[in-house]
C-alpha cells in the first residue's frame, strides 16, 4: 500500500475515534468532517453549555503533497505521535500551527 493511502487511513482512523467520544453535557456533540476527495479530516465541538454557543475545530489535519498537516490540534493528546503509530512517517507530518522553525522539533523521534 502506498504512503498516501496509509496516512488516509491513518487520518480517518484518528477523526473517527475522537468523534466517536461522548462530550459530559447532551447539549454538545461532536461532528465529524471528512473530505476523502481533497484530503480534508476534521472533528467539530458543537452545541450549547451554560446558555452559549459550543463552535470549534478540535483537530484537524489535511494531506498535502504526500505529507500530513496537522492544521489544529485543540486536544491534550500528542497527535503526530498517534500518526506515527500507525505509520505515518515523521518527515511527513508537519505541525502547521507552529512557526516553520519549531516545527520539527515538536515531532517524537519514531
């Protein structure tokens, strides 16, 4: 199997297990985004607590160039981490929410 359909794979793994997760309060959700056509994955944090509107992005990653981007991570899990266990490389996952400089020092050795 190729890289790109591994990362595919990994990518929806990961969206789709985080989605799956069941937030405290019935009032918020969590929605699942995939675009498997243009490589986009996202899981949304969406609802009402407390009388206000619940609206983000809690991870998101897009495959470009045959690498993985991670464009948000708003959880308290090392992402790129889990990619690497599923066999994504570390050369190809960029963090793109760091500056271009840091980046490849925030990645675990595989």
């Amino acid at each position: 199997m190729d890289s790109i359909n591994i990362y595919r794979q990994a990518a929806q793994q990961i969206v789709e297990r985080y989605a799956s997760y069941q937030s405290g309060s019935h009032e918020i959700h969590h929605e699942l985004v995939m675009d498997t056509v243009r490589d986009h994955y996202e899981v949304l944090v969406i609802g009402w607590q407390k009388g206000r509107r619940v609206y983000h992005t809690m991870m998101h990653f897009d495959i470009i160039e045959s690498k993985i981007w991670i464009q948000v991570n708003n959880t308290d899990r090392d992402l790129s981490a889990e990619l690497i266990e599923l066999g994504v490389l570390k050369d190809d996952i960029v963090i793109a929410f760091h500056p271009e400089g840091i980046r490849r020092h925030l990645i675990p050795a595989a």
